[in-house]
C-alpha cells in the first residue's frame, strides 16, 4: 500500500490534548466524532486572534487574509479525495451536503422514477430522500445484504435498472464497518444512465479516496469525523454536474445579481454557500486535511487494518460476544459493532465508562438496519483511528469481562 514507515503513534497521540492529558482515556468512539490535534486549534485560533473578519466582503486586509486562508481549504480538501477545488463545496456536514443532493437532484423526478439506496444507510442518508419521495411521488428501493452484512451486488443488478435515476450509498457502513464497492455501484448506476451519490462520512481519513478512480458523481464528508471541527463539511461534485444543479439555500454571497423580482447565482461553488459561513471552522477543516496528509492515509489504512484484526480476534474469543459485519478485516473499515449476550449496549457502555473506555451504543442512526438484523435495543459499537492502540482494545476486553461479572453473564 505504501514505502512509509508505521505510525509512531505514541508520538502522534501527544498531538491529541483529550489523550495528551488523560493518557489513561480509552477513547473507541471516532465513527461518532474523531479527536482533534492541536495543529488544528492553533490554525482556528490564528483566525481568531489576528484575522478574524468576514470573507469575500471587505476590501481590507483582516478580510483579504480571511478570504484567501478561506479559499486554499478548497484546495486541501481536492487533494484529500482526488477532485478539482472548484468542484469542493463548504457545508455543516455529512448531513446537510446529503440533503442538499437529495433536494437538488430530485426536483425534476416525480412517478415512475426510481432513487436506490443500501440497507447499510446512516438516517442521512435515508430520511432526506424519504422526505424528497413524498413530495416528488417517486419510489425509494433498497439493495439488500448477504449474510455478512455485505452489499449483495447480484441482487443490486437486479434492482437498478432503467427508472433509477440515482443510487446512494454508504462508503463505509458506521455500524458494520463493511467497505462498499462503490466503484461498482456507480457503474451499475451509470449502465442505467443514473447518477451515483457516496456517503464518505466514514471513510475520508480512513480510506485513500480518489473519486476520479471510484468514477462516482457526488461524495460527502464531515470535518468532525476526519480530525476536522465540528459544524463543517464537504461536498464534492463533478464539475458539469453541480453546474446543473439549482441552489437549495438562498441569501448573500450565493448571487450574482437580485432585482425585486429575480435573482441570477453566482458561479459554482459559491452559488451552494449561502451567508457568512464558519470561516475558522473551515480553516480547522484545511488544517485538519493537512494533518491527514502529511501522515499519508494509506499509513491510517495499513495501521488500522492491524488493530483492526486484532480487535476482531480479541472480540471473538469472549465467550457471549456476538459480532456484526464481514468476517475478514479487508473487508471493512475501523467500526466494530457488537453485543454481549445478557447485558443491554446501553449498561455494558456505563461498565466501559468506569474503566474509562468510551464507546458508542445504541442504534447509531441506522434503525431499519438494525431491526432487519434483529438487534431491537441496538448495539455496542467500538471505532478505531489513527491514534488508536492495542492497549484500548485491551482495556475493552476488561471492561466486557466486568459487565459480564455484574449481571452474572
């Protein structure tokens, strides 16, 4: 995958001030936000501190300095997912970038259209076309699993077909940690002249991404799960396509002109940035992909890709653990669900947390996926990232034997 050396990851941990100053945190929960080193504080608190002005507005120089530190994020962005800085639009989030496409390249569909999505789906990306297909009267499908909570692509080639317009799907599941094809998905889609949209929530920062080589048609992406503040995000579009695109949000800096009556829009990517956006927020997000870089994610990948598999191995030797997603490490990224027979996710999380290892239960956003699985009262959920170590794996085998002692399991 890559020539570097392994992660020195006693050293990066020193650049993480929650696990700096607690080195005795275990912290398992990054599928729901990742810590943030401090190079990304100092670059928020830089703008703070000695050009802190609005953007694209003042011709003086706090907000020229302002526009410019702004601007370059688009290009660190681009470099992180393979993709032209013109083509990387700012918003809050995962969540917001996935409503926008579903409200944007809805509005010419109505009966008889198709919008296809996975069974592995976050409610962002599940609720926005849910909403998009009672106003529009189009139909939602979803691509069903195998056994191992992978995309059954023999059933998706079945199911996309000439009425699907576009198919949106998770690139790495948040609950079962199954890594998608989507490079396959979105030839399947484009077979049918369908556009293909990719939740990356999970996998930016975790995944080398390059959305030329997944020829796919829109990403997304949140700044809290890849190091970056929260409130920020991306969202990637071809060129010709977001061109095509109508706004969803209106008001100032997103125009070119307004009359009473009318308005005109300013150029992509601008013309989906509506007000005065989080500008420090946004050079956190800048130096967060700096960080992601100068480690090289291939380096996260490989050194997730060991913790991983020994995680797995851990896991499956506790008798009355039960865990969920693909069998082989290769085959996913770093979300480990799971549960412990006798013991509710929400009581083994209380146990884990008097051991000081922090992780996430519950249904993580995805209930119809869990219901399908059974799992009503939801699951315990580990993540992993680059600052991640074996001896937090550890200390959750210890905590899993605790819980499993208290309710006499």
């Amino acid at each position: 995958m890559t020539n570097r050396p392994p992660l020195d990851v006693r050293r990066l941990r020193q650049d993480f001030p929650l696990l700096a100053a607690d080195p005795s945190l275990h912290y398992l929960d990054s599928a729901a936000s990742s810590q943030t080193p401090v190079q990304v504080l100092e670059a928020m608190d830089n703008y703070y501190r000695h050009f802190r002005a609005n953007v694209h507005r003042g011709m003086y120089r706090a907000s020229e300095t302002a526009s410019v530190r702004f601007e370059e994020v688009r290009r660190k962005a681009a470099d992180l997912i393979g993709a032209h800085e013109e083509e990387i639009v700012f918003t809050r989030g995962t969540t917001e970038s996935l409503n926008v496409l579903a409200i944007a390249l809805t509005r010419k569909l109505g009966p008889g259209d198709e919008v296809c999505l996975s069974a592995l789906e976050h409610h962002a990306n599940l609720v926005p076309w849910q909403m998009a297909a009672k106003v529009r009267g189009f139909a939602l499908k979803v691509l069903p699993l195998d056994t191992e909570g992978r995309l059954d692509l023999e059933a998706a080639r079945t199911l996309i077909g000439p009425r699907t317009k576009v198919v949106s799907v998770a690139h790495v599941s948040n609950v079962l940690g199954t890594i998608v094809p989507v490079q396959e998905v979105a030839a399947l889609a484009h077979a049918q002249g369908a556009l293909c949209v990719v939740d990356a929530a999970q996998s930016v920062g975790h995944l080398p991404i390059d959305v030329r080589r997944l020829e796919i048609d829109f990403l997304a992406f949140s700044g809290h799960k890849a190091l970056g503040p929260t409130g920020t995000g991306v969202l990637w579009g071809r060129k010709s396509l977001l061109d095509g695109l109508e706004p969803v949000f209106y008001g100032g800096d997103m125009i070119q002109e307004v009359f009473w009556d009318r308005a005109t829009w300013n150029e992509t990517p601008w013309k989906f940035e509506a007000g005065t956006p989080d500008v420090g927020g946004i050079i956190g997000l800048g130096a967060a992909c700096d960080y992601l870089r100068l480690v090289g994610v291939e380096v996260i990948r490989r050194h997730e890709l060991e913790l991983l598999a020994y995680a797995l191995d851990k896991l499956r030797a506790v008798p009355g653990v039960k865990l969920l997603g693909p069998a082989r490490a290769e085959e996913r990224s770093g979300a480990i669900s799971f549960s412990v027979a006798g013991v509710h996710p929400h009581d083994l999380a209380t146990v884990l947390d008097t051991e000081n290892v922090a992780i996430r239960a519950g249904h993580h956003c995805a209930m119809p996926l869990l219901r399908d699985l059974g799992l009503i009262e939801g699951t315990a959920r580990a993540s992993l990232h680059l600052y991640s170590v074996p001896e937090d794996i550890d200390a959750l085998i210890t905590g899993i034997a605790k819980a499993q002692k208290i309710f006499r399991v």
